[in-house]
C-alpha cells in the first residue's frame, strides 16, 4: 500500500508556474492535506481510553459508612469472657460465655473481645475463667496469634481487647506476650482522654496507620515502654455486672469509683461500656451465665425488660451519649448486635455467618441435667460471676 506524501514533499512538488497553475495547486494542495492522518486523533481502530471513577469504596468494620466515623462515635459490640466457649471442646461447660470463639466472633462483626488473665506458677499468662483448674483456654500469647492471624487477613478492620489482670501480672509481662503473638505491631495508642471523644481518629485513619487494635488491661500501669496496653479505667467506665435478674440492668457508673458519676465520667472524656449479661442462680453462692433467658437479653427491643435494646436507649437517654462498648454474652443470640448497628445506623456488609452445628441443644440438656448441676455445686463452691 502506498503511503501517504509528507508536508515538505507536497510542498516542493506544488510549484507553479503560473497563476491558474497555482490555484489548481492550491486546491488539490488542501485536499492532499485534508487526507493526512492527525496526529492528534486516535486511531479508528483502537477503543478511546477510559477513565475508572467508580473504584469501590473503602469498608471498615463491615461498613463503608464507619470509615470517617471517629472510633468513639461508633458502638462496639463486645463478646464477655470470649475466650470461654460452651463447645465440644470444653466438653460443653457450664461455665462458658460464649457458643463461638473469638475468631468467629469477629468474622460475624464482634468487635470488641474481653477475656480474664491469670498467672500460672511458671510465669505464663494464662486464659482462665476464675480458676485455671475450672476453665483453661491456654495461654495468652496463643490466643493473640489466632487474632492477630485474623486481623491479617482483615485489613480494612480495628478491634478492641479487654483483658482481666486477674493476678496483677505487670505491664512487661502482657507486653512479652504482645510481642512474642506478633500483634504488637497492629497497637494504638490513643489521645488522652482530657482531650475528649473527638480527639480520637477516624476508623479509616487507624487503618491507614496500621495502629488498628485498642487494648485496655485492668489494672496495669502505664508504661512508656509498651504504650499501646492501656490501664482499662484511665479511659474507660463500666455499668454495674453482676446481675441476677433481667430487671437489674441500669446505668449508673460501677467502676473505676473514683470517676464518680457516669456523667462526670462522660465530661472527662471516659468511654462508656455498658455491661449487659446476667447470671442465674444454682445455690445461694454459685453463679453461672444464664443461658435460659438470653434471646431475651440480647434481644433488640426497646420495650421489653432487660432486652440490649432497652437498656441502650434508657442509658443513652441519661448519658447525652450512646455507648462506646457493648459487652455481652453469647453474642450470636437475640441477635445482640442488631442494636449495635441501630446504633451505628448501618446496613452491614462481609459479616459470616457462624458455622452451622451448634450445639445450643446440648448445653441445655446439660444444664439441665442433675449430674451437672450437682457436678457443679460441690466444685469448691466457686462464684463465676467475678469478671
């Protein structure tokens, strides 16, 4: 195929020599030139380049709408005593809080995990519910491998730990088994609460920081060594927790005493954890989580006793805030945390479902079952309900 003339060729072979000569160049000059290719246009046969707008938008904790949320003004749902499961392998206790570990837990949009720290002789910080010869869920630093592993695989998600120091065991002891867990790296260390709630970042901020996990320790002190492992009630207040019947939840500030009132505690910048769990009676001075009524607990009504629901709003109500943190047990049921997202005014995305199985049915025939409560009565006459 012939290629078309260049400019300076169409130039030099348009000379005339006389004026007609000259127009009848000219003129087929501009056609010549007419028919070059622009620079400048694409070609016919490739398709013009398209410019991506709609990327999809960035989801933290379940929602892109938590993203530019300050962390304080979203409410957490939290699971009490998280790592004590009613399960196969605890032999269905009694005793556990929950029907799902931690990891499932947060794969189903829990994200706040409380659990109780004990010291064995040995030195090792220990998952234990009252009595490491009661319920042992291992050690500490194991368990903050399975979430830091989670948490590696969420990266768009920031979560919370709250952790009973049950022996007093120092800040250099919790922050060996951060390190040795490999979750250290994900710690936050926050604004002091004098600078209040809006102080705090967004979730998205958190996340771009890589400083996405807020760890509260009762009691440790404070150390400039391991910042992140924060003394729970420098920044936290909690409600009253031991309760016996679904018409004790209120609100009124139980710990720390020093803070005084819930709403002097809110004026501090504290954050506000409403404890929502209850316990039943098997004698005058043995408690264990009461599973009987907890479709009710964690219900999301705002009108029936000691439902989550109403018991959110009466607190909200008194407080001019919502609540930071919500701690409950077996979180899977009511479910508890359709109010947490009434709160967060959130339609959720990515949550899991738990896995199908459970083995609610057999707990209850166990509770119910006079092997295991005399199993349970003589067993030192131990008091479940400390947390």
């Amino acid at each position: 195929m012939l290629g078309l003339p260049s400019y300076h060729s169409l130039l030099t072979y348009f000379r005339p020599s006389s004026m007609t000569m000259m127009t009848a160049s000219l003129r087929n000059f501009l056609f010549l030139l007419l028919a070059l290719p622009n620079p400048g246009a694409a070609s016919p046969n490739l398709l013009p380049r398209q410019t991506i707008t709609n990327a999809a938008p960035q989801i933290c904790n379940n929602s892109p709408d938590l993203c530019s949320r300050t962390y304080t003004n979203i409410t957490h749902l939290g699971a009490h005593n998280s790592a004590f499961v009613r399960d196969a392998s605890t032999g269905n206790s009694i005793a556990g809080n929950q029907f799902y570990n931690a990891t499932v837990a947060l794969s189903a949009g829990v994200r706040l995990l409380q659990a109780q720290v004990h010291r064995l002789d040995d030195g090792t910080l220990e998952l234990c519910h009252t009595l490491c010869s009661l319920m042992d869920a291992g050690p500490l630093d194991k368990w903050l491998e399975k979430i830091r592993y989670w948490m590696d695989q969420h990266p768009d998600d920031v979560v919370t730990l709250l952790l009973v120091n049950s022996d007093d065991a120092s800040v250099e002891e919790f922050g060996a088994a951060f390190e040795k867990a490999g979750i250290a790296k994900y710690g936050f260390v926050p604004p002091s609460p004098s600078e209040g709630y809006a102080a705090w970042p967004t979730l998205a901020g958190m996340i771009a920081a890589g400083t996405r996990l807020v760890t509260y320790i009762a009691s440790i002190t404070a150390s400039s060594q391991y910042p992140y492992l924060l003394p729970e009630f420098d920044y936290v207040f909690e409600t009253p927790y031991n309760i016996l019947s679904l018409d004790g939840f209120g609100c009124d500030l139980d710990r720390p005493s020093s803070a005084g009132t819930a709403t002097n505690a809110i004026s501090k910048g504290m954050l506000p954890l409403l404890n929502h769990f209850a316990y039943t009676s098997l004698t005058s001075d043995i408690q264990i989580p009461d599973a009987s009524d907890v479709n009710t607990t964690n219900s999301p009504s705002t009108t029936t006793t000691g439902a989550l629901g109403l018991h959110v709003n009466n607190c909200t109500g008194l407080w001019g805030v919502k609540p930071v943190y919500l701690l409950v047990d077996f979180y899977n049921r009511g479910p508890s945390i359709d109010t947490a997202d009434r709160l967060n005014g959130i339609q959720p995305v990515g949550r899991e479902k738990e896995p199908s199985g459970s083995s609610a049915t057999a707990l209850w025939t166990r509770f119910l079952s006079a092997q295991g409560l005399v199993v349970f009565s003589v067993f030192w006459g131990l008091v479940l309900s400390d947390i």
